[in-house]
C-alpha cells in the first residue's frame, strides 16, 4: 500500500475518463517523446505509455518510483528518473519534448516557470492545477486573478483552460477544484524583449505592493520621484494606475523605457 505524503502535495487521480482526456490533449503520437512530471500510481503514465513513442517519469518519491517500476518496469518505452523536477536539467533533454502533468499544489507555478524557461525544445504542454492558479495563468488585465504568473505566462506561451476537474476525480480528495490547461510555447515572446531577467523583475517590483498605485511600487526598486516621473512619462502610463490594470504591451513599453533612461532593475 502506498501512503500519502502530505509535505508532497500527493492527490492521486482515479478518474479514468479524465486521463483519457489529458492524453488526448496532449495530441501524442508513436513518434513523440514526453515527459510526465508527478506520475503517482501511474494513471497517466499507462496511457501514455500507450501513444508515445518515449515515456519520461520524473517523480520525486521514491517509494512511488518502486511502484511504477514495478508496474511499468518491462516497458521500453519507460524511462524512469527518481528527482525532483524544479532541479531537472529539461535543457539537456533531447528535443523536442511534450510535458503531461498532473501538478502538486505546492510547487506547480515554479515547475511551470521552470519548463518555460525549457520552451524552445517544448512544442505542447497539459497540465493540471489547482483551479485558483489556472485562473490566474489565464487572466486578463483589470481582473482580481491577473498578475505576475499571468504576465510571465502569457508573454511566453499561449494557454487555455480545458476543463475544470471536481474533487472527486482525487484520493484522496483535494479541498479545492482542480483544472487542466494546455500551454503552447511561441516561437517569439508576445512583446520584443531584449532582456527577460530584467523585464521579470520589473514587473514583480510592479507587483510589490498590489494596492499601492504602480509610482508608489516603482520606488521599491529603488528610483528617485524624478526617475519615476521621467519612466512614466516616456511609457505613457498615468502614475495612479494600479500594477494590475497594465497590460503586457504596456509593461512592455516600462522596460523599454528603463533601457532608455538607463535604469537598472
């Protein structure tokens, strides 16, 4: 018997539809390779294993990696790695690769940071999340869910919220509804970006203080009242706006200005 472990976020899925429809999602023939991030007792992974051509299963808990083993172990197509996939080089992996995931909630958002900054060798990605940060990936300007992982997200891939999944597909059973997204990588950022480090961190100081208006964030980083004045100005954002009615070109548009003025963030 495999007992669950709460530090690891593990909520099993039992809803065999609900696979069906991930892995249709994932639109996998015999010719692909895909990387399947929280396996768990492997119902995911059987179907999988079933389309692809190369099934990677990178799982953290090894007494769960024993279980696939011994379940999948006679598979070819398996490829079995004990790890914790915040650390895995997806860089190093032969390319191109599709990622199938059945997230943790406690970790989820960076995982997803992580193989964003792995997209060129990515073409598709379904994945699973708690439903509250599905929201947020897919909200839009002015909204109560939009915010640095919307912008992040967005500026790197498109993404679209597939279904909303009940706590019931789980055991055991999350508090909270779950939901599926696909995300795309493009092939260009949404918006010309010469330096993504710094436009990542622009937009987080933007971000410090949700309810103080974006002038009053921007002096976090820190600028003078005059260099935040002078950034406004040449972005042509009104400094009482708040971080979140911003859009993606306009936050755009404050990073070009920072190069301009020679504003180091």
């Amino acid at each position: 018997m495999i007992l669950k472990k709460p530090r690891l976020s593990q909520h099993f899925l039992v809803n065999r539809g609900l696979c069906q429809r991930i892995v249709d999602l994932a639109e996998l023939s015999p010719a692909d390779r895909v990387v399947e991030i929280g396996p768990g007792r492997g119902a995911l992974t059987e179907l999988l294993l079933d389309r692809a051509g190369e099934v990677w299963v990178i799982e953290v808990d090894a007494a769960l990696v024993r279980h696939l083993h011994g379940r999948f172990g006679d598979r070819p197509a398996l490829h079995l790695v004990n790890g914790d996939a915040l650390r895995y080089p997806f860089e190093q992996m032969a390319a191109p690769f599709k990622v199938v995931a059945n997230l943790p909630y406690a970790v989820a958002s960076p995982i997803l940071i992580r193989l964003l900054e792995a997209r060129r060798s990515i073409p598709r990605m379904v994945l699973m999340f708690q439903r509250e940060v599905a929201e947020r990936l897919i909200a839009t300007p002015g909204t109560r869910r939009y915010g640095v992982l919307s912008i992040i997200a967005q500026l790197y891939a498109e993404i679209t919220l597939r279904t909303i999944v009940a706590p019931g597909s789980f055991r055991p059973r999350p508090k909270v509804e779950s939901a599926v997204v696909t995300v795309v990588p493009r092939p260009q950022p949404l918006i010309p970006i010469r330096d993504d480090a710094a436009f990542i961190r622009l937009v987080h100081h933007g971000f410090a203080h949700r309810r103080k208006t974006l002038f009053n964030n921007l002096k976090y980083i820190p600028l003078t009242t005059e260099q935040c004045q002078d950034l406004l100005r040449e972005a042509g954002i009104d400094p009482q706006r708040r971080p979140e009615t911003l859009s993606i070109e306009e936050w755009g548009r404050l990073s070009q200005g920072c190069r301009e003025l020679r504003i180091n963030i």
